[in-house]
C-alpha cells in the first residue's frame, strides 16, 4: 500500500470513529432538550467542523511521524499530475454525494418533515461523502489512476 493510501485509510478511519461519537452524543443532547432543536444542529455541525480539522491535522503529523520511522514509503515531495488527477477525481465524487444529499434534505422539508429530518439527512450526507472522498482516494491510487 502506498504512501497516500495509507494516508487516506488512517483519515477515515478518525474520520468515522469522530463523527460517529459526536453524533451519539449529540443524540443524547437532542432527546434531552426538545425545545432548542435549531441551536442544538447548528452547534453539531459547527463542533463537527472544528473537530474534523483539528484532529485531521493532529492524525496527519502522527501518521507521518510514525511512518517515517517505521516505513521505507516516505511522504512525496512533489505532486505530478496523476496525484492532481485522483485528487481531483475524489473531490468530484464528494462534491457530487454532497450535492445529492443537500437535495434530498431540501426534498424532505418540501414533503413536510420534521426538521430534525432535514439536518439528520445533511449530517450523514457530510459524513457518507467524505468516507467515499478517502475511499475514492484509496480506490484510484490503487488502481493507478
């Protein structure tokens, strides 16, 4: 496994094990206060967001710190055009799941559902996309795309 499928893989991972426990947690806080419910979604994905970003960049220095000492695969110095490629190609594939799922929750208030239902269809739209962006990554550095 290369470099940047490794990286890939170790992304999501933390990506999966993050949101799923701020998720549940999050359930926790809406089955509690029913009146807040607008607050409530709106500081999840505000708490997703920073915790995502934050952690990313805490999982990339571990993983390149522990794959320099324990791997002959270093991390590329430069980026040719196929990495731009892929890159390019996983951003397509997320953009276009997030696009999707952001019409499905407008297409769930437009049928008259609770709320809740819109930002429960926009939290696991976030989440799905961004497990196919790594998984696109992983799929076409593997494949060599």
């Amino acid at each position: 496994m290369i470099y940047q499928s490794k990286k890939a893989l170790i992304l999501l991972v933390s990506n999966v094990v993050i949101f799923f426990y701020l998720y549940l947690g999050h359930l926790n806080k809406l089955q509690l206060n029913q009146a807040d419910v607008l607050s409530l979604w709106g500081g999840f994905f505000l708490t997703l967001l920073f915790v995502l970003v934050i952690s990313n960049i805490v999982v990339l220095i571990i993983f390149n710190l522990l794959n320099n000492m324990f791997s002959k695969n270093k991390a590329p110095t430069i980026s040719d055009e196929r990495d731009r490629l892929i890159e390019l190609r996983a951003v397509r594939n997320f953009c276009f799941l997030l696009a999707f799922g952001f019409f499905l929750a407008m297409g769930a208030l437009a049928i008259h559902q609770p709320i809740s239902t819109m930002f429960t269809i926009l939290a696991f739209t976030v989440f799905v996309s961004d497990v196919i962006s790594y998984v696109s990554y992983i799929f076409y550095y593997e494949r060599g795309y």
